[in-house]
C-alpha cells in the first residue's frame, strides 16, 4: 500500500516511520510512506504558499495553485489514488474506516496548515475530508500519521501474529480485558487467581466478563451498539443484577 504526504513539514515524519512496526513494514516493502513538500509547487519566485483570507479575518489560508499541482502529479502517476484531507470538519475516523482504507491501494494525504486550505482545492480535488478528533491541532500532519499508523497495522504481515479476530472484537465494539505479566505481587498487589490457574475455559469466561464489565463502565455508548453473543448477553445480565444488588445496599 502507498502513502503520499502532501505537507510543509516534510521533515516531522522522518523518525516517527522509521521506527518499530512502521519501519519494519517499510522495509519489507509492506508500505511505501513518501513526502512531498507542497511548496516545491509553488511557481512563484519566493515559494509563497499561502496568503491572506479574501473578505478579511485573521491568519493565513494555504494557496490553491500548489495544492492542484501537487495533487495532479501524483494523480497522472496513479489515477485510482483517494485523496484525503485531514480536518476538524472531516468524518470521525474510528476502526471501521480504518479497515475500509486499507483495503485501498494508495492514499494521498492533504496536511493542512494556518486556516486551512482555499475551499477550491476541497472542492476540486478532495475525495473524503477526515478528522480525528474533536480538538485543534497545529497542523494536519500528526492526524496523517494517526491515519496512517492505524491503516498500516490492518494490512497483511505487518503485525507479527495474524490479529484479525482480535481487530473483529473491537469492530464489535467491546474493549479489551485487563492484561498482566509477571511480578505476581507488586507492592502488594496481585494477579487474579484464575489467570494461574491453567483452567482456560475459566480464563476464557473472565476476561469476558472483564471486558463487559469495563466496557459497561468507561464506554456504555459502545455496548448500546455491541453485537453480543447469547453467552455475553446472559454475562452482561449478570454483571448488571450485581451492580443493582450493590447499589440496593444488600451487597458489598
Ligand atoms: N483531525 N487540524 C487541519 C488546518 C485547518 C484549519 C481550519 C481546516 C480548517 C485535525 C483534526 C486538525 C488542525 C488539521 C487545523 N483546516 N485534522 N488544520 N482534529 O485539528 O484532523
């Protein structure tokens, strides 16, 4: 799969695709991350890029001309490319479209600075607008390189073990259970009995449980929308009666 970064700031995306998962995956030529710097198409004498907003305001709004010309070149290489633009007004991105972007072949990224880009170069050349996130960055490089983390992780033979099942648990909104390694005790704290117990249907049942009971707890809004099983069902009711007999003040 390939990545085309349109950005100003080339340079913030050297290490952090150098290293670990992503550079692993890079070099077994799994992804092909590669930066272009929108103001080696800016024509003009100084490499201007920006100017200032038509009816006024503050700031700066990033020029539509080296945008096209950037978009167009990598376009006429690969007409099937999907252009992307990273914005707070975007789609929320979440795991689903994760998966459906890694089912593409190449993706071009838009990173936008200052205000934002002239709202022709959205209109022309722009296929999906992304955000990732209710909050304001700096710029649209971090947001590139989230989208990109995300995707890459989903292709074949970039995570080391095969994780398709575990990717489907999220999908079908559940979080994970809560994980531990060794020490045993850590300041007097330990492991639950049952992880040691080697008994994996009971193991199997708690981190169910576990995850229901985290899920019901930090993110109800994704339980609402959970495909449960008839198991996890029957669970979820049993987690629920024992919070009711808690709160009743019957309970601990
Ligand atoms: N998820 N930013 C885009 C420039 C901008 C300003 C105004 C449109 C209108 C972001 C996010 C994000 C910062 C990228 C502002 N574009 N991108 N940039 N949240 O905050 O994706």
């Amino acid at each position: 799969m390939r990545f085309d970064i349109l950005t100003l700031f080339p340079d913030m995306f050297s290490s952090p695709f150098r290293e670990s998962i992503l550079g692993k995956a890079i070099e077994k030529g799994l992804i092909q991350i590669r930066t272009i710097n929108i103001r080696d198409f800016a024509l003009n004498k100084h490499q201007v890029v920006d100017d200032t907003p038509y009816g006024g305001g503050q700031g700066m709004v990033m020029k539509v001309e080296p945008i096209a010309r950037a978009i167009e070149v990598v376009k006429s290489q690969d007409p099937s490319a999907w252009t992307i633009y990273l914005t707070p007004q975007g789609k929320q991105f979440n795991q689903e479209i994760a998966l459906t972007f890694s089912s593409k072949s190449h993706l071009i990224l838009l990173c936008g600075r200052y205000e934002g880009i002239d709202e022709r170069a959205r209109e022309l050349f722009i296929d999906e607008e992304i955000s990732i996130g209710d909050y304001v960055l700096t710029g649209g490089e971090l947001a590139a390189m989230v989208l990109i983390d995300a995707v890459s992780r989903l292709l074949p033979g970039v995570l080391g073990s095969d994780r398709s099942a575990e990717e489907d648990s999220f999908l079908n909104s559940l979080l994970e259970y809560p994980q531990y390694t060794r020490p045993f005790d850590f300041r007097g704290s330990s492991v639950p009995d049952v992880l040691l117990s080697g008994n994996h249907s009971a193991i199997s049942l708690w981190r169910r449980r576990e995850a229901l009971k985290r899920t019901l707890a930090r993110r109800p809004d994704l339980l609402a929308k959970a495909r449960l099983s008839n198991e996890e069902q029957r669970l979820l009711e049993a987690i629920l009666q024992e919070s009711r007999v808690d709160k009743s003040g019957d309970g601990v």
